[in-house]
C-alpha cells in the first residue's frame, strides 16, 4: 500500500473505505461480510476509513468491528457532523456524542462538516459557535483533525477553503467531472495551501465501471493496458501528488483487493501522456450522450443574475448519461441548495454569456430547456422544502 501524508506528517493510506454502502442483509447492514471485507482492506494496508452520522447503521458497525478486531488505535476513522441538522451550539454536543458511542471511541481522528455546498452553511455553524466548539475538542483530543466535505461550485469551495485553518477536505473529483464542483481548480488551490485532499466519487458512483458504453470500453480494451475500468480512474487520480485520499466505497472481497493492488502499484508519474489521451478519448465517448456540449470551462461566468450555467448542464447531462432521477438529484444538491439562488430561471437572456461560449452553445435556449427538464413541480417543491430547512436561522 502506497502512503501520503497529511498536514501533520501522519501517513494516510492512498486508498480509503468509503462506509456509506457497506454490505446488506435483508435491510441491515451484514456486520459478518462488512468486517471480512474492512478486515481484508485493512490487512492489505487501508488506515483510513470514511463514515458520517447519516450513513444508516455504518457508524455503528465499524464500532463493533474495529473494536472485536482490536484495530482502534491502528487506523484513521474520519465521520462527519450532520450541519443541515445543527441549529444550536448544544446540537454540536448532540450528534458528537451520539456518534463517539456508535463508533466505540472517545476521539475521532478526522472530523469533517458534511455536505456543504455554499459558505452561508459554514456561516451559520459559526453562528452557532462551531469554531469555539472545535477548538475546545482539538484541546482535549476528542478531535484530532477538522475539515469539511463539499458539493458545490468551486468559487463557493474556494470561499469555504480560505475561511479557516482546515486540516483537510473532501471533494468530488474524477477524470470524467474534472471541472464539475470544487474540480480541479479546488484541488489545486487546496494543495497550495497545503491542504490534504480527500477524494470522493472517484467512480461516479460506479457509473464510470457500470455505465460505460461499449464504445468507451473498447477504447480501453484497444490501449493494451489491462486494466479495468475502475483501474483506469483510480490510475489517474493516484498519479496526481495533490490528492491525498481516494475513497472507494468497496462491497465484494475481490474489488477490495483489486483495489488495494492498484493503490500498492500506482506511482505519480506512471500515468503517461498516451494514457491521458485514452481517458480523454473515453470521455469523448460518454459526452456523445450529453445534450448539450459544455465542457464546464466557465469562460460563460460570472453570469450577472447569479445562473450557475455550466452546473445546469451538467446536471442536465447527468440525465441523460445516468438517470433523470439522478440528473435532478445532483441539480438539487448543487444548484439548488445555495444560499443565493442560482436556477436556470433566473436568465434575462442578456446574451452576455454566448459571447464568450468556445463552444458556441445557444445558452439561453438550452437554459430554458434544462430547467423545465431539472424542475418538473415536484422537484421545485422539494427543493424550496429543503432550502427554507437548510438556511433557517441559527438559535
């Protein structure tokens, strides 16, 4: 197993267990798979491993495995505080505690604000006085490591990233949305900062195995690697000095080894030109599917009313490449839960934006087009619900 370190100079294994997903038995998690398989990753070199207060019932199993295994004090747990939930300073308290029970320990090695997608989320905890509430746990080693998770745009996470003495951060990142949410240009600004980042989404969910047209397989297939799809995006992320972490959320013995094999051999720098022109070629291949050709460069913004343009179509995409459940699920997420609005319908068709599209995208039609696609009447109101719930008003 290979190893980078963090901010502190503690070893982090290149390859983490994502416990969002861990194995299931009728409606519960099968506690007898789940510690074959995080015992496996962890004989194989794995020290760190992902968890948060939402992911029904993981905390809890990874307290009575890691405990029966006696590995505590061997490994990196990282779990997150549930912040759409916290609307008092006595909740930080809450949740904490609830979780230290459920994973069995009285410190967390990696803590992290969950699910942010915009800097009034990270205000609001610091009106709740989450900064005094961090300090004194980091004093008494209950945590030993603050960061924050992240799923919006990357001016927002910039914003976020330079707001705080971080120790790490978590951001989707992948070689097919490398310029979707905090992307590249968060990775980037986070490392020069000497910011440990943590990967999530390297698959996309899996869709970068599952979902793969032909097309893009045989692309692979033709390059006389011999590597699997997974093999493929865990390869180009492994090669980037900047990522510290890439979680795989592993449910069957033979991709945790699998996966632990490319973590051991995976270098920075193996990753050749010709390869990058493979993956390049894959991704051609997926984007035949696209419904409109932005490659989320972002020359079209700042739009002046606030439209999140590139973040609408890929969401849009996302519809059409994966499900339309799933494209409106990641519009919501994204789009939809800033602080600022920052919906397709917003356009006053000023043009201003086509003028500087390399790709020559009639934005506002397509604008038009994508939200009455991403918004049917429920999604709207689901997404007001969860807006007036996101960014009520601290107590």
């Amino acid at each position: 197993m290979n190893y980078r370190e963090d901010k502190y100079g503690n070893k982090l294994s290149v390859l983490g267990f994502g416990c969002m997903r861990l194995p299931q038995k009728g409606r519960s998690i099968d506690i007898e798979e789940s510690e074959r398989e995080l015992m496996e990753a962890y004989n194989a070199g794995v020290n760190y491993f992902d968890t948060a207060y939402i992911y029904s019932g993981s905390e809890a199993a990874l307290g009575e495995i890691f405990e029966r295994n006696g590995i505590r004090e061997k490994i990196n747990i990282a779990t997150k505080l549930p912040q759409y939930l916290v609307g008092s300073r006595a909740a930080l308290d809450k949740y904490f505690n609830e979780q230290l029970a459920r994973l069995r320990t009285d410190y967390i090695d990696y803590y992290l604000m969950h699910h942010l997608t915009d800097i009034a989320m990270w205000e609001k905890l610091k009106a709740v006085g989450v900064i005094q509430w961090i300090e004194e746990k980091k004093k008494s080693g209950a945590i030993r490591n603050v960061g924050f998770s992240y799923h919006g745009n990357s001016d927002g996470f910039i914003k976020i990233l330079n707001d705080y003495d971080w120790d790490l951060c978590q951001i989707q990142y992948n070689y097919f949305d490398e310029f979707s949410q905090a992307g590249v240009a968060g990775l980037k600004a986070a490392a020069e900062k000497g910011i440990p980042v943590v990967i999530m989404e390297p698959l996309r969910g899996g869709k970068l195995v599952g979902m793969l047209p032909q097309s893009a397989k045989d692309v692979m297939n033709r390059s006389g690697r011999g590597w699997s799809p997974a093999e493929w995006s865990f390869r180009w992320l492994f090669n980037q000095p900047e990522v510290t972490v890439v979680l795989s959320g592993m449910n069957s013995l033979d991709m945790v080894r699998e996966n632990c094999r490319t973590a051991s051999e995976a270098e920075v720098g193996q990753f050749t030109q010709e390869d990058m022109k493979v993956l390049k070629e894959v991704t051609d291949k997926i984007r035949e599917m696209d419904r409109v050709g932005c490659t989320g460069c972002r020359y079209c913004m700042p739009c002046p009313k606030g439209v999140d343009i590139p973040g609408t179509f890929r969401c849009y995409n996302a519809m059409f490449i994966e499900t339309p459940s799933q494209g409106r699920f990641q519009y919501a997420q994204t789009v939809g839960l800033t602080k600022e609005p920052a919906f397709a319908s917003q356009c006053i068709g000023c043009g201003k934006c086509e003028k500087h599209c390399p790709q020559q995208i009639p934005i506002r039609e397509k604008l038009k087009e994508a939200d009455k696609a991403l918004r049917p009447l429920p999604f709207k109101i689901g997404i007001n619900v969860a807006r007036k719930f996101m960014f009520r008003k601290a107590k």
